[in-house]
C-alpha cells in the first residue's frame, strides 16, 4: 500500500496540488480570478473567493457540479477528488507533464488524459508504432500506397 493510500488527501489538498502543478508552461499557477473566469460557463461556475476558501479547507464540501466544474477546468476526472487511486494517477501523469516543455506535447498529453482507457490504449499503440517508425532508418522508411503495396 503507498503512503498516499494510508493517507487520503482532502479535497482541498487535491485542489492545491493542481492549482500548483497544472498550468501553462511558461509561468506560474492559475490564480483564483482566472479559474474564475475559466468556469464561469460552466453549471459549477463559482467565485474567485469560494475557489480560494476550496483550495484552503474552508469549505471542505464542495457540491457536485463545482468538482465537475473544477475537474474540467484542470483536465482531470471528476473522481480525481473522490477516489485516491485515481489521483494518484492523475497525479503520476501530471508529473510527467510537468516535464514536458513543449506546449504541443503537453496539449496532446492534457488531452489524451480525458480520454476514457479504451482510448488511453488506442494512442499509446499509435505512440509505439510511430516511435518504432522514426527509429529505423530513414531508406528503410517505405511509404505504401493504399492496398499495402510499397513504393
């Protein structure tokens, strides 16, 4: 069992730690306001400050369709907030966008993360085919025509 299993992290905690780690590449954390903004057309649209008192435990029990509202916003599954399996996951993804420089790369990776697992799995085999595609040589790189044939 992980530490964050004999742990589970509140709500408020969750929030923290995406508002600190999800967010563009090239600058910091969302603030309040813009989250805000971000939901506003959104059925869970809520203030800056309730935001604020969410991300600080003032408010531990968010109604529904603010976690929904919120989960949107940061890209991640509602039952990131609700299930500490699935954070942790989220969470281990979320590292690895973090390394990610890029704005291309962390648009595609941001993106494949709302995908439901059927998905998931659908384009890390597309990801593998094109990664064995780029790693052979350029002349052995055949193009074929549609019905198989190589030119």
């Amino acid at each position: 069992m992980s530490e964050s299993h004999q742990h589970k992290r509140s709500f408020s905690d969750k929030l923290a730690h995406l508002i600190a780690t999800v967010h563009p590449p090239d600058r910091g954390a969302y603030s309040y306001r813009e989250i805000e903004a971000g939901i506003r057309h959104h059925a869970g649209a809520m203030t800056a400050a309730y935001i604020n008192q969410l991300a600080k435990g003032k408010q531990p029990f968010p109604r529904i369709h603010h976690v929904e509202a919120l989960a949107d916003f940061f890209g991640v599954p509602a039952s990131y907030f609700l299930d500490e399996e699935v954070a942790e996951r989220v969470d281990a993804q979320i590292g690895e966008l973090v390394r990610y420089a890029d704005d291309e790369t962390r648009n595609i990776a941001e993106r494949v993360m709302t995908l439901d697992a059927r998905g998931r799995r659908t384009v890390s085999n597309l990801v593998d085919t094109l990664h064995s595609y780029e790693q052979q040589p350029r002349e052995r790189r055949g193009r074929r025509k549609p019905g198989g044939d190589e030119t």
